[in-house]
C-alpha cells in the first residue's frame, strides 16, 4: 500500500472550525475517513482541547450551516447524517455520514476521480494546519491529483506537498484488537464478502438486508456502528 501526505493551511477567517484550531494552538482533532466513491463516505472525528473549542467544534460539525467537505468556495450539496459518539468537557467523538454528494470539491472525492480501489484517508488538524494522509493500493496517478487539489483551493487555502512512499504507521494496525457486537460483526463481514467496500460497489444495502432477512435500517443502523467502533479503536490510540 502507498501513501500520499501532504498538508494544507489556513488563513485566519477562511473557515469556521480552521479558526477555531488557530485560535487555541493546544488543541487538536484526528480524524479518519473512509471514502466508497465519489458519492458516498463516512468520518470520525476526535477532537481534544479546552471545552469551549470542543463544544463549538462538536456543534460545527452536526449542524447544517458549516461547510464541512469543499476546499473549494462551492459547498458540497448531498445529505448528512451524524452522531456524537462521546462528549466530555475536554473530549468528542462525532461520526458523520454523507451520501449522495453533488457538485463537491472535496479532497476525498476528488481522489476517487483519479485513484480506483479502497482508500482510507488520516487527516490531524492543528493550528492552521490540516494534515492528510491518503492510503491507496496505486499511486500512479498522484501527480495529477496533486496538481488539481492545488487547483481548486479557494483564497485563503495553500497546498503544501510532503511525500508518497510506501505506508507505514498505526492505520496498518486498525483492526487489532476491536470489540465489535455479534449483530455487528455480522454485517460487516457480510458487505465486505460481497464487496460493498469496493470501488464501484459490489452489493447494495438493500441486497445486504434482503440476504441477512433483516429490515434496510436495521442493516445501516449496525454497518455505521461497527465502522464506528472500528475507527474509534484507532482514533484512541492517537
């Protein structure tokens, strides 16, 4: 597997939750990020800090106003929904799910346009920086994704290039360890036999809940909380 890392920097003013990292240099968030094409992902977001940032950076990031994907001035249309997994005075947990994106300029689908297979994405915010890292199983066409990210930033937003090399680090070690329920385990395995991580997918949730002779929300309900449980065992880790 290759990764891509690079970062990207904030001018104050340019983004809400940007702002608000720049503003309390101690604080921090890690996030993971699975993208499954060009319409569809899902996040977790740990964000760590003083409890004022944790709690408006908690409220930016399950509201409706904030423009959360695009790095370009045009905001991502689609639907979103989210859950806050944790919430302590210094500490969240948010996971957001979207789907159906139109018209989006974001980093992650924006890869998928050039990059096919599985890709898994690491993204550390600190200060004025958002820090990426980019897993793929091919990376011969990181220079013209390279090259449109930089593109596409609005004002205020820089591109700054680190390296593409093998991947190494704690993502390879994921799924050590992790407590998944039974119902859980279950539908995770079943979409990852039959392809529903692939790019383009292989199965639906509907065939999913057709073979598991389960309701389709019962389906999505326990896919969103193993994918959680499994990013929250190596968000924790950070």
């Amino acid at each position: 597997m290759r990764e891509f890392v690079f970062e990207i920097r904030y001018e104050a003013n340019t983004d809400e939750l940007m702002d608000l990292f720049i503003e309390t240099p101690e604080a921090r968030s890690t996030t993971f990020l699975c993208s499954m094409g060009n319409a569809q992902l899902w996040r977790l977001d740990r964000i760590t800090g003083p409890t004022s940032l944790v709690e408006q950076a908690t409220a930016l990031l399950t509201g409706s106003t904030y423009n959360q994907l695009s790095i370009s001035d045009r905001a991502c249309g689609g639907r979103h929904y989210c859950d806050v997994l944790e919430n302590s005075p210094q500490r969240s947990l948010v996971y957001s799910y979207f789907e159906n994106l139109v018209h989006c300029d974001s980093i992650p689908t924006i890869t998928n346009r050039y990059i096919t297979g599985a890709l898994l994405f690491e993204i550390i915010r600190e200060g004025d920086t958002e820090r990426w890292r980019i897993l793929m199983e091919d990376d011969k066409k990181v220079g013209m994704l390279h090259d449109t990210l930089g593109g596409l930033l609005q004002d205020g937003l820089s591109f700054h290039f680190d390296h593409v090399s093998d991947a190494t680090g704690p993502l390879l070690t994921l799924f050590d360890s992790v407590s998944i329920r039974p119902e859980q385990s279950r539908v995770l395995e079943l979409a990852a036999e039959e392809g529903y991580y692939e790019t383009p997918r292989e199965t639906t949730l509907d065939e999913l809940a057709a073979e598991l002779d389960w309701p389709r929300s019962t389906v999505s309900y326990r896919l969103r909380k193993a994918e959680a449980s499994l990013v929250e065992s190596y968000i924790s880790r950070k």
